[in-house]
C-alpha cells in the first residue's frame, strides 16, 4: 500500500497548531519568569547562607535535575492533590512544574553569574558609600544579569521545547494539537513534518531575536 | 578638635591575611589639604593600608581615624566593636577611592558612574546629580564624554572618570591606589594632571604610586613602607635626595629608576 501525502488535513485544523503554538509560547514565557524569581531569591540566599539552607538549596536543584522531566510532571499533577488535597487544572501544574525545573537550573546559572562579578565593581560600590541593598540593586543585579543573558536565552529555548510535556496532561499547547489532529485524521507524517519545522523556526527566531538582546546588553554596553 | 589635627591618623596598625602579616605596626599621618605619597616594592602592603583606611579590609589591631573618627571600631561602653555595614557605608561616602583598574560601572555611562553615589548615597534630585556630575567630568577634560560608556573610551578616559566618581562625592580624604599603572605610558600624563590639580585645590590624597617625579612634585610627605611598616619617612627631598639612611630605600630607588629609563 502506498501512503500518498496530503496535507489539507493539516491545514484544516492549522488554527489547532497555531493557537498551540501560542500556548507554548505562554508557558515557557511565565515559566522562565517564575523560574528566574525562584532561580535569584536562592542564589542571592545561598551567597553567605549558613550550611543548612545551603544543603537544601543544594537538595533542591539535585533533586530536580536528575529526575526527568516527565517523572516530575504527573508528580506534581498526581503527587501534589493525592497528598496535599488541593488539585490545580493541568495547565497550571504544568506551569509550576516547569517553573520549578527551571528555577532548579537558574540556581546554578545566577549563582555562576554572581561570582562573575567584577570584585573590583564591588568595591567600588562600597567604596562610594552604598549599602549591601543597594549594591545588589545597582551593581551586582545589572551586571550580573548582563553576565547570564545568554544563559538564559539557551535555557528560555530548552523550556519552550519542554512545553511539548504538557502534552500528557492533555494541556492544549502545540504538540498536543499535533497529537489531536494526528489520532482524528492518522496522518501521522504530514503532522510532524508540519510540526517539527514549527518547532524548529520558532526556536530559531527566538533564538535570533535573544541574540539581538544580548548583543545590545553585552557587557559595558546599556 | 583642632584643625591642626591630621585628617587621617594611623595607629599601630596591624593586619594579617591568614599567617601572612601584611601590616606590622604602620603608624602615619596624613594633615588636613596634604599629600602623602606611599612607595614601596610589590607586596609590602601599600594597597592593603590604602584599603583599611576605607574598610574595603579590617585591620586587626591599632587605630586609623579619619576625622577623628575610628573608621573600623565602634568604641562604646569601653568595649570596642567592628562596625557595621551601614555605620560603614556611612563613613566610606567621605573617603574616596580611585583603582588601579579603574572599576567603573560597566553599564553606566560616565555621568551615571559619577550620579549613582551622588543619588544613592547623598541623596541628591536626579537633576542637581547629573549637574554635579558633569561639572567634575568637565572639570577633568571629559565634557565630550558625559554619555560615553566605559568601554567606548581610552584607559586614561576611563580613569578620570574614576576620580570624578570619588571626588564628586566631596570626600574628606582621597585614596589613590597605583591609578596610572594600568595605563599605557602615553595616558599616564592626562591622569597625573588631574591629581595634580586636585592637589594644588587642596584635597587631601593618600596615594600610592611608582611615578618618582610625580610623587616628588605632588607630595608633601613620602613614606616608603617595608615589610608592612613604614620604613622611611619625610619630605621628597629627604626621602629622595638622601636616601642613604635605608638601604632597601636605597635598592627599592634604584631598581624603579632602572626600569623608568
Ligand atoms: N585579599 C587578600 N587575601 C590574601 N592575601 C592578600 C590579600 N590582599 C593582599 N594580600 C597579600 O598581602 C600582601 C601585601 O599586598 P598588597 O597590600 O597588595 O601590597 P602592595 O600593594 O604593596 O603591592 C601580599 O603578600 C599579598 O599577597
Ligand atoms: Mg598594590
């Protein structure tokens, strides 16, 4: 039997695909911003901190970087209520757990980016008179975060792929949409090779546009 | 207190990074509008003291007031205890420091480098700030490089910024650590000018330096420290005209003469 290629399926649920594409969008946008939040306060606690919060700090970021992904997915979306008693919808599990993963790799990523800092620029600072706060605000914050801009760009790509995950807890983002219009027409060969390229270009003009961010932040530059 | 009290007084200072003792007793005098000029070989602890006096480092033992302020210890009820953070920040707003490796703001450009301790720390309205902070970067030949970020200009660009961001905060005390040494030799010149001009106004400078002439001119003291101690002190002439009374002076003099030839 021959298999002949016909993509008006794809293209009669193309608004499925594109408004998955959006959500995935959402979910990596609110989940790197969750995750940075979460990826600062315990870089800037775990500088200085005594031993036991860095070990649980420490415990944290082990913990989740060495189970997969998926694993702490249904955690969260099955561990959480049947403990806890409070059940969120699948799109907010997911967003917690991916704020979670990533804020696990931000840890690593800020805290590598504090001790980036220029001693010499903190010194400066209190040699001018600021105060711990105000060092961090207007010294240790802006240059830092010119020092990991890249690193957050890599890892902004990577979550925006991991979105695909919310696919098992039948969050409606692009890859599930692929899987719905896939298991309703069986043509499984035009929908990933409508998809994949999906993928790959956003991947690529985010990529372009992070790039552009950051030759504009480069270091010493505004 | 009187006036001919020195601005910066050194007591007995003592200072060790683990089992090195960088400052073994250091005892100097810095007067109100004077210039002291600190020599001495690498590693015999010049930037260490420079940065006790700020408190970029505490020191163990001994005394420096600044003002007749203990900069390090809070002295109360007989008992005397390092000062805090904010109690620091407070006395280091009137000692200014320039670096040997300029330590600008890298995302500042140079009039923000010279506002932010003028806002942050003085408290000024954002407008009387850049006003101030243009004036010093005028003042220090840089008026065509108010809105230039720190790596659009030359080393010795960057450097007088560096004195403007200390001197627009109206220091008591201005500390210079070796700020001509990153340089290449043909900025040197631009920089020394502006110390030379704050000198002539009547700042009062520690400063630590390898420039000989420079430090001959501009000093009202020179002191050679040795091993953490000062070793030699007195006026340029009597620290560089006969430097028989030391013979490290004598070694440390040659081997600087030899390599600025
Ligand atoms: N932060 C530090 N930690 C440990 N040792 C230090 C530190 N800073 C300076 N030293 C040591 O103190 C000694 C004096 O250094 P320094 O004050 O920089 O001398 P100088 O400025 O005269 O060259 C050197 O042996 C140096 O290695
Ligand atoms: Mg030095």
């Amino acid at each position: 039997m021959q298999y002949h290629l016909n993509y008006n399926f794809v293209w009669k649920y193309a608004d499925r695909l594109a408004w998955g594409l959006v959500l995935s969008l959402e979910l990596a946008v609110i989940s790197i911003a969750i995750g940075c939040v979460i990826g600062l306060t315990l870089a800037v606690l775990s500088q200085g901190a005594r031993r036991p919060v860095r070990f649980v700090i420490g415990m944290y970021v082990e913990f989740v970087r060495n189970v997969p992904l998926l694993l702490l997915v249904y955690l969260v979306f099955y561990g959480i209520p049947s403990i806890g008693g409070f059940a969120y919808d699948a799109t907010t599990s997911f967003v917690i757990t991916l704020s979670i993963y990533a804020g696990a790799y931000l840890v690593e990523v800020f805290r590598a980016g504090l001790e980036a800092i220029p001693k010499g620029l903190i010194d400066a600072g209190r040699a001018i008179g600021l105060t711990p706060v105000q060092r961090v605000l207007y010294v240790q914050l802006p240059t830092m975060f010119r020092i990991v801009l890249p690193s957050l760009s890599n890892a902004f790509i990577s979550l925006f792929k991991d979105t695909s995950l919310a696919t098992v807890l039948a969050v409606p983002e692009l890859m599930f949409g692929a899987n719905w219009i896939y298991t309703n027409t069986f043509r499984i060969v035009e929908v990933w090779t409508v998809v994949a390229p999906i993928y790959l270009v956003t991947g690529f003009v985010l990529l372009g546009g992070l790039r552009l961010l950051e030759r504009r932040f480069a270091i010493g530059r505004r | 207190m009187s006036v001919s009290e020195p601005l910066v007084k050194v007591r007995g200072v003592t200072k060790a990074f683990g089992s090195n003792n960088v400052l073994n007793g250091v005892d100097l005098d810095v007067p109100r509008g004077s210039v002291v000029s600190i020599i001495g070989a690498s590693g015999s602890g010049k930037t260490t003291l420079l940065r006790c006096v700020n408190l970029l480092e505490s020191y163990d033992s001994g005394s420096i007031e600044v003002d007749g302020v203990e900069v390090g210890y809070d002295i109360a009820d007989g008992r005397r205890r390092p000062r805090g953070e904010r109690d620091l920040a407070r006395i280091r707003a009137d000692i200014g420091m320039v670096f040997q490796m300029f330590n600008l703001f890298p995302h500042l450009t140079a009039t923000e480098n010279v506002m932010l301790g003028l806002r942050k720390v003085r408290g000024m309205a954002k407008a009387e700030a850049r006003a101030t902070a243009e004036q010093w970067l005028v003042r220090v030949g840089l008026g065509d490089k108010l809105a230039s970020l720190p790596i659009e200009m030359s080393g010795g660009q960057q450097q007088r910024v560096g004195i403007a961001r200390a001197v627009a905060m109206n220091p008591k005390v201005l500390l210079l650590d070796e700020i001509t040494s990153a340089l290449d030799p043909e900025l040197v010149g631009e920089v020394l000018k502006v110390v030379r001009e704050l000198a002539r106004d009547g700042m009062t400078m520690m400063l630590v330096t390898h420039e000989m002439s420079f430090a001959r001119d501009v000093s009202s003291r020179v002191v050679f420290m040795d091993g953490g101690r000062v070793a030699v002190e007195g006026t340029p002439r009597e620290v560089f005209g006969a430097p028989a009374q030391s013979e490290r002076l004598r070694g440390f003099l040659a081997r600087i003469e030899l390599r600025e030839v």
